[in-house]
C-alpha cells in the first residue's frame, strides 16, 4: 500500500506500532508492547519533555497491569517486568545535562 507524498514522491504506508488491548501486543509486530519500533517512536515524540514520556508510561503501565491481572489472575504479572517492560527503558542514561 502506497501514498503520494506532497512532492508526489511514493513511499510506503506505515501503521504505528500501538497496543492491542487487553493483551498488550503490538498490532503490527505482535511484540510484548511498547515493541522496540514503539520506543523509538516515543523518544522521538517526547525528546523534549522526557517528564511526560515518564507520566504517559506510568499510566499506560497501570491499565496493562489491570487488563493483565484480569486475564489471568492466578498468576498475574510480574511486577518487575511490568516495570522494565514499560518503564525502565525510558529512564535518562548518563549524568544530568
């Protein structure tokens, strides 16, 4: 599938890499979500305010681990992973600027 571009350029037609819920996959690569096509995608939005990519983590791990937890409650998941999962990748590597 294809799209002209302004300059009438042709150029593939991507699909953001978003979540499918409640199992929190990716929809198009089926990795655990965010998948790593997604976390470049979110550095690259939140480049300047590294804070709300933090907030915006933060919420989007709480619904997975409710939609997680409510699919399988016996043995939810993992707390740590979940945080790694959502969060530890985003965190500032190196010193303060």
């Amino acid at each position: 599938m294809t799209r002209s571009a302004p300059d009438d350029q042709t150029r593939p037609l991507r699909r953001p890499h978003l979540p499918l819920r409640p199992l929190w996959l990716c929809r198009v690569c089926a990795a655990p979500w965010p998948c790593p096509v997604a976390r470049l995608t979110l550095r690259q939005e939140y480049a300047h305010d590294r804070i709300a990519l933090s907030i915006y983590l933060c919420t989007v791990l709480h619904d997975a681990a409710a939609d997680l937890y409510r699919l399988n409650p016996h043995d939810g998941p993992n707390p740590a992973a979940l945080f790694t999962r959502f969060l530890g990748w985003a965190a500032p590597r190196g010193g303060p600027r």
